[in-house]
C-alpha cells in the first residue's frame, strides 16, 4: 500500500535506513520460506 501511496503522490519516500531495513527483512523471510528442512 504504501509503494501506490509513493506512486500517487501522498506519501513521502521513506528514509535510507529504513528502505535498508525493509529489504532486509523481505530477505530474511524469503530466505527463512525457502529453506532446506533440517
């Protein structure tokens, strides 16, 4: 929701932290979803 707020004009775009922040965590559950079972 936020990226079609950025896209329409009626949010600001976010910090470089927390841009940084975001991917990670988008990373970490990717990778936690895609892992081998143990």
């Amino acid at each position: 929701m936020h990226n079609f707020r950025l896209l329409v004009g009626c949010a600001a775009p976010a910090d470089q932290d927390t841009v940084e922040e975001h991917v990670r965590e988008v990373v970490m559950l990717f990778m936690r979803a895609y892992r081998p079972d143990a």
